[in-house]
C-alpha cells in the first residue's frame, strides 16, 4: 500500500482539500516552480484548479473514491 497525504486549502472565501500519493516524485505547482509534496509546510503557497472530478497524471478519471 502507498501512503496519501490530505492537503487541505483555502483561496479567498473557497476552501478544499486534494488527496496526493506521499512521495517526494509527487509535486504541486507553486509560485516560481513546484514544490515536492514531501517538503511542504503548512502556510506554503501552492497554485490550485478547482475541478470536482478525480485526475491521474493530469488525465480526468470517471468513478468514485470511497473513503475507509
């Protein structure tokens, strides 16, 4: 099993919250480059799409995810 990470944010009156694998080859975008999932620290800003649907490698995925 591989574990995840909830990254949990807010932009203006808007807020979410994206579920990433925890690895340090998973990384988000953020003002003047990227930024591994592994190193972020609470306050860091990252740039975000809202969408309500699930994405892999950046391709839009159908179904649902069931928490357990």
């Amino acid at each position: 099993r591989r574990p995840f990470l909830i990254i949990h944010f807010s932009s203006g009156h808007d807020v979410g919250q994206i579920l990433v694998q925890q690895a340090e080859t998973v990384r988000l975008v953020k003002p003047g480059g990227h930024v591994s999932v592994t190193s972020l620290k609470a306050g860091d800003k990252i740039f975000i799409r809202g969408d309500s649907g699930m994405r892999h490698v950046g391709l839009e995925l159908a179904g649902e995810m069931n928490e357990r």
